[in-house]
C-alpha cells in the first residue's frame, strides 16, 4: 500500500515536512523511495534573456546542485533501509510527477505544499501541488505548513 | 505523526477504499481514529419538498443507518487495536470536516476521492474532496479509485 514512495521534492521547507512523512512509512511497509526533481523549464526561457550564460550551462549547473541535495537525502533514507531511486528531470513540474508516476508505478505519492491554497499564481509549489492532487492516479499525501 | 486520524466516510466505495489505507498506518504508530459520518443538510431542504415524512424524521433515519454502519467500521477499527470515536455530524460536508479537523486536533486525514476531479458538480465526493485538501490544516490522504 505504500511500498513505493514517489517523493517529488524542490528543497523547499514544505518538501523537508513530507519527507518527514516519507520515513515514517517504514514501519508501514515502505521499502523504496522514487526521489524526484524536476527543473522547471517553464522559467528557464525567461532566465535566458537576462543570463550571461546559455542555457544549457544554467541547466547543467541546476543538475549539479540537485544532484548534491538528492545524494543527502538518499543518504538519510538508506539509513534507514530504504531502497532509492534519484530521477531528476526537465520540463513542467506537475506533468513530469505524473509522467514519473506512471513510468515508476509507484504505490503513492507524498509532496509538500504551502499552507492554504490561494489563487495567487505566484504559490508555485502550492499550484503545483493540488494540480498533483487532481491528476494523479495513486493516493496521495499532501503535507502542509 | 499519523497517531490520529480523522476518516471521514460517506459509505462509498471510494471511502472503503481509503479505509484500508486507514488500517494499514496501525503499524506507523496510528492509534487512535474519529470516524466521522456528515449527513448533508444542503441537500435535505430539496428533499423535503416532495417526502412525505417531515425533515426532522428523514434525518433521523438517516442518522440511524449512519450509526449502523458506523458501528460495523468501529468493530473492525478496534479488532485491529485503534481507539475510535464515532462522529455523525449534519451540515455541510466539506466545513464539517474541517470543523472537526480542529475541535479533535487530529494529525491526518485520509479520504476517499472518485477518479480525476472533473469540473462537473454532481462529483459530489469529488468536489468535497479536494475542497477539503485545499482548506485543511493538517496532512491529507487522498485516495483515487
């Protein structure tokens, strides 16, 4: 019911509160943790106008940082017996959980979100997040502020 | 972390379904859950122009079944070790969850949810669903067919 996690995360504070919840699940059964960012290419467009270097190079440096986040909490959940898959994609975020969702067929989907939703467009987490809710096909846990 | 839960249930498939997801969490330190039926007051003024009983009867009645079946939930929750409270709440669905979200200060909520949210307002279910994940406080468990 809930073997195989998918934990979407952006490193934010409301992503460290559902991981939280991700290692709570051990004892529930849990035994693998599908660990995914995705990099936004929505703003990168944007991005590129402004920055010095091309995109590309903006890419790979968002990768490298990722990655280095990714290697820490894989670290923490394999302590704790969890196996671990690192998956960092591009594109736009709640198309690559869904895409991700289907292509792990993960048993369920934990992701953090900004306190109460508003419509204020600038809560990307928190859109992304209930857009998640909507669409996806497996439970889903989301954890709030 | 999932030590109460709050399991609202309209009987339905959907919410036998996000039952077992309730079960499974015992082993992850769950020990206690309010099980909460809310009879949909919204619908009952409608319904009262053409039953022939008086609002006040059909309610009871209603309120009857609820505990029926209620009973037979709270007998399997506690054959599994949960403490349970029974709450049969009449109003709206959605803001008496949340009330009761607050007033038992439980630690998740897990709901049953019919397929991908249409936009259709007859997904009853549905829309109390996600209405709850958007308004809630606490962690939500949203369960899909």
């Amino acid at each position: 019911m809930f073997k195989k996690i998918l934990y979407p995360t952006d490193f934010s504070v409301e992503a460290a509160r559902a991981l939280a919840y991700v290692k709570n699940l051990k004892n529930a059964g849990s035994e693998e943790v599908v660990l995914l960012h995705v990099i936004d290419r929505r703003g990168l467009s944007d991005l590129s106008r402004f920055a010095t270097k091309d995109v590309a190079g903006i890419l790979g440096e968002m990768e490298l940082k990722a990655k280095k986040e990714m290697d820490e909490i894989e670290r923490e959940l394999k302590e704790l017996g969890f196996k671990v898959r690192i998956r960092i994609e591009k594109g736009d975020p709640c198309r690559e959980m869904l895409r991700i969702e289907e292509e792990e067929n993960v048993s369920v989907i934990i992701i953090g979100a900004r306190g109460k939703a508003s419509s204020l467009p600038k809560m990307l987490l928190g859109s992304v997040s209930y857009n998640l809710v909507r669409k996806a096909n497996k439970p889903v846990l989301i954890v709030k502020k």
